[in-house]
C-alpha cells in the first residue's frame, strides 16, 4: 500500500490547523486520544465512536511517535494520511463522501496513478459559479460562457477555452494579462491550449500553485484541479488589499498596547477575525475564534451586518436572529446580507455547516464591500514600508511552489525558516529535517528555536548551497533584515531557475554570460537587430530585445501591430513590457516578473526574463 499514500493538499492542510486548534483548547501543541473523536468531527470527518476506537487501537499508535498518549499536529497529519490510504480506507471515504455537498468522481479518471480517488465539493463549486457569473457579467468576450448554470456541471465545461480563466486572473489581480495576448475568436485546440497556459502561468506569477496543473487537466475540466485552483484565484483578489500598507483603516484593529509592527505580521485570514471581533465587540456580542464553529447559529454575523451597514441607508432587521432553527436564522441573515449586495459564497447550508473556506470568503467580501473603519491618527503612513515590487515577485514565486504555510509577509514568515528549507529542497540542496525545529514553539524557548532553523539555513546556504552570504548571520534572517533577508531569497530564486538550464542543457553550468550569449546569437540567427551587453542595458526598457526574442524562438506568437518601436514614451515601453511577458507566459515560459522591471530595468528581474525565454528555447529544441 506505500505507492497507495495521499498527499494533504496546502488548502487541506489549512483545514486540519484550524480543526487541531479548535481541540487543542489549551494551545499545548498536542491532543490526546480520547479528544480524536472530538478533533476528526472539527476536520469534518465524523466517524462512528466504534470505528474511532478501532483507530486507536489500530492506528494511533503508529501515529504516535513518541508512545506518550498523546498526537502533535504533524502526527495527525501523519493519521489522516494513513486513515485515507490504509485498511479502513474505505469507511473513510465514505464518510467523507457522505458530508453535504461532496461528490466523489467516479470511473477511472477519478482515480490517480497513486490509487487516489479525487472528490469536490457541490457548495464550493456552486459558489465559484455565482461569483464568476457576477464578476463577468458585463465582460463581452465571456457572453457565450457567463452566466453558467450552478446546478450543473456547465463550469467545468466553459473554462475549457481557457478565456474565463485569464479573466478570473485579472479579475483578482489586474493587468496581469494583456488582453491583446489572450485568442479570443476562430479558436482551434492549439490556440486554446495558448490561453490555458497564459491562464496557468499567470496564476503562478501571482502566487498561485499550479505544479500540478496542465492544459489537458483544464480542457478535460477535472473537478477537483479546477475548484482549487479557482479558489486560489479568488482568494488572492479577495485578499489583496486586507494589507496594512495598502488599507491604512486596518491600524483601528490595534488592540492596547499592540505595537504597528505586531498588527503588520497576521495574515489576512487573522486580520479578518479581528475585523469580525472588532465590530462585535461594539456591539456588545462575544468574539468568535474561527470561521466554522463559531458562526454556525449565524448570530454573529447579524451583529456583523449590523455594525457595517451604512447606519442612514440600510437596516439590518433582527427579528430572524430569534428564529428556533438554525437552518432558517442562516436564511434571514443572508437576506440583511443582501441588503448590502454581499450575499456571496455561502448559502444558508453552509453557514451551519460551518465550512470554513466559504465563510472566510463571504467575510473578505463584507471587508471589502464594507470595511466600517475609522481613521486612526497620529500614524504616518510614509514611514510604513510597503512591499516592493522585487518583494512580491519574490513572495509570489515561493508560493508558487507550494510552500507552507503561506507567505503573507515576505521577511516576518520567514522568521523561523521553514519556509526557507523547503525552497532548499526544491533547488536540491539536501536538508536535514532532523535537525530542523518544526512548530508549534513553545512561549519559553520557542525563540531560540526559531534562531537554530536561522543559523542552520544559513549554514546550508554557505555550505551547501556556495551562495554568498558574508555578512549574514541567522539572527537577521529571525530579525527579518529586508537587506540580508532579500540577498538570500533572490539566490534561492536564481539557484531554482538556472537549475532548469541546467536541467535542459544536460547538466552543462549556467551562468548570466550563458544566457546573454544565448540571446544574443538567438537574435542573430533570426536577423533581428537588437541585443544586449548585459541585464543592465538601457535598450531593454522599450521590451523590445524580449519581444524579438519571443519571435524568433515562436514565429508568428508577436502580433507586430500591437508594438511600438520608435518615439517609445513611457506609457508606450509599459504597454510593451506587458505585452511581451504575457506572449511569453502564453508560448510556456513561467515568468514571475512584472512589467515595471523592465521598463526599469531591474536586472534581478530581468535576468530571470530572458532566463526562462533560454528555457522556452532549448526545450523547444529538445
């Protein structure tokens, strides 16, 4: 059964904290065994009390490593892979299958070549259709697609040209795509197959992992690929500006004595919780903790509603929140939500389920519908430092590789490292993981521990790795020094990129005068007139060195109406820069960068342009 494991996706993985937390009252890092009952029911798992004593007997004493009656997170993490994989498999599944909505896929594409049997959720994708049905309604190029049927399977099916999909991207982040690059009329499979991949790679250059994920899954509309990367997309427009820097409001969640920088480390997910709990303490509710339990009676949210509604334009009627049947007060609740225009993503069903992503994103959106912040003073926002552009990509790029948890904040999570030896391991550098201090850290000594990860990636960086770290020590990378943070990221970036040279070029060692020698003969060979001294050059702010590149490695990609050549203003070389990475994401080269690194010419950034171009290249010829 070894080659029968399932891997926790990071969205499941998020689901399981949430649930380990909810039992784990007393923040002790662990739960003991008669509380598994209690802690698969909270990871939606509901197991009979018979079958759940089998487990123990059978399982838990796998699962617990230590022999001492008790499962830390990655223990149950470790359980839930073996309940999927092992003898009780099957009443598992079922159980799984069993909780409202879940549909599992039958026949043999449902099932992996690892045994693994995929299921999705009929409320998630019921969501996802009403808000994509909302979001284009008006878009003219999605009129034969929009608005899809929720009840049916009309969303798997109408992704298929991939035109909906690079719209999603730019709905959630936009101009990420230049519309010019997306192939709207006489589709054929091959000009389909280009929008997918400008969808699928320019979800990635926004922080979306999609490793996994090809044209083909897209085309043959596999349920449980498309839903997730749908929700990472939606996730990252909802969640864009529940950031300090850009909603300077968000300083009124400070609580006494909090410093700014305390309140600029939580992620979106625990700055919406402190949002909901900040307007439920004004209105004399008790707080919540989670999106799931918490909100399943719906009261909550009734004085949620009731705090953010525009007090002299709408009234939030309370005479549902008396109501007997939690069913039913969900039902008048969401009609006070739409009231605001904010009855998105969870249906009454939902609410008393409890089901955490789908709150979460009803939430975001009353956040961003309706923040009912007030300005705080006496705080300068120009001495707030935002996050860069170089920064971004950075962060976007690690996420993309499906790191966890998630990097919100580029410098303060990295703080422990983690993150840090997990892209060690995608540019193969070996990490000893016994070595390597995993949470949860404890309040005494938990900092030290962090400080040990610090060094140790450090160590490996300069020993392993033969990066050039002088002058870097692992207390700032625990500090979070933007400057040595920064030094160390980008050449975990630049080791993952010229890997993939390597890779192409049978192992032959890469550097910045391989790739400039590459671009420069390329372009010569196909007679074009430009070329480059460096990734300094001046010449490549007008993109146009990039987008010769692009024609000469994919004739007729480049529409050569859509560029401009003389007399380039800076409007003119930003249009072509977006241009050129969106032909470029479209031909198959995974590009991070943005277009403002080439109108500036940012070399870190543009090196990784022409780096992936060399790529795209050289597979080509392979």
């Amino acid at each position: 059964m070894a080659n029968n494991t399932i891997t926790i996706s990071r969205e499941e993985l998020e689901e399981l904290k949430e649930a380990f937390k909810k039992v784990d009252i007393d923040n002790s890092g662990y739960v003991n065994d008669y509380e598994l009952h209690d802690l698969l029911k909270e990871a939606s798992v509901p197991l009979p009390g018979y079958k759940v004593r089998e487990i123990i007997e059978k399982i838990f004493s796998a699962a617990d490593r230590n022999k001492d009656g008790k499962i830390d997170f990655e223990e149950f993490v470790g359980l839930i892979q073996d309940l999927k994989s092992k003898e009780v498999s099957r009443t598992f599944r079922r159980s799984i299958n069993r909780r409202l909505g879940i549909t599992a896929l039958g026949g043999t594409s449902s099932i992996s070549s690892q045994g693994t049997q995929h299921s999705y959720s009929d409320e998630e994708k019921v969501a996802f259709v009403n808000w994509i049905n909302k979001a284009l309604k008006d878009d003219q190029d999605c009129a034969h697609l929009v608005p899809m049927e929720p009840s049916n399977n009309s969303l798997f099916s109408s992704l298929r040209d991939g035109i909906l999909l690079c719209k999603m991207v730019n709905k959630s982040q936009p101009d990420t795509i230049d519309e010019r690059a997306i192939n709207k009329k006489k589709l054929t499979e091959f000009t389909i197959s280009e929008n997918i991949n400008l969808a699928l790679n320019s979800a990635s250059a926004i922080g979306c992992t999609v490793v996994n994920i090809g044209s083909h899954d897209i085309k043959e509309g596999k349920p449980h690929l498309v839903l997730g990367l749908l929700w990472q997309i939606i996730k990252t427009g909802l969640f864009a500006d529940i950031e300090i820097s850009r909603n300077e409001a968000l300083i009124a969640l400070l609580n006494d004595g909090e410093q700014l920088e305390e309140l600029m480390k939580l992620s979106p997910e625990e700055l919406l919780l402190r949002w909901v709990n900040y307007h439920l303490n004004n209105a004399g509710w008790h707080p919540i903790s989670n999106f799931s339990h918490d909100i399943k009676d719906s009261r909550a949210y009734f004085y949620l509603l009731k705090e953010i509604a525009p007090k002299d334009e709408v009234l939030i009627d309370f005479s549902g929140f008396h109501e007997n049947s939690d069913l039913k007060r969900a039902n008048y609740m969401l009609q006070e939500a739409d009231k605001l225009g904010c009855r998105q993503f969870v249906t009454p069903s939902d609410v008393v389920a409890g089901n955490p992503k789908l709150n979460l994103a009803f939430v975001a959106n009353l956040f961003n519908m309706y923040p009912a912040l007030n300005k705080v003073n006496g705080y300068d926002m120009n001495l707030i430092e935002g996050e860069t552009n170089e920064e971004r990509t950075f962060r976007n790029w690690m996420n993309s590789q499906g790191v966890s948890p998630y990097v919100n904040h580029l410098f303060s999570d990295l703080t422990d490292a983690l993150v840090i030896f997990q892209l060690y391991d995608r540019i193969r550098v070996p990490v000893e993981w016994s070595r390597v201090n995993k949470p949860p850290f404890s309040v005494l000594g938990g900092h030290m521990k962090r400080i040990e990860n610090c060094n140790y990636a450090v160590d490996l960086g300069k020993r392993r790795a033969r990066f050039s770290l002088v002058g870097i020590c692992g207390h700032d990378l625990h500090e979070g020094n933007r400057t040595l943070t920064l030094a160390l990221v980008w050449q975990l970036m630049r080791r993952y990129t010229l890997n993939i040279l390597s890779d192409l070029g049978e192992g032959e060692k890469v550097d910045d005068r391989t790739i400039i020698n590459w671009v420069n003969e390329t372009l010569a060979n196909a007679n074009k007139t430009t070329f480059i001294h460096s990734f300094k050059d001046y010449s490549i702010s007008t993109s146009l060195p990039v987008l010769d590149l692009i024609d000469a490695i994919a004739p007729k990609a480049i529409n050569p109406d859509m560029v401009k050549r003389e007399n380039l203003s800076e409007p003119d070389k930003l249009k072509n820069a977006k241009y050129a990475l969106s032909i470029a994401r479209k031909i198959g080269a995974r590009i991070y960068a943005l277009p403002d690194d080439l109108v500036e010419v940012k070399p870190r950034m543009v090196m990784t342009v022409f780096a992936c171009l060399m790529g795209r290249g050289l597979n080509k010829l392979k």
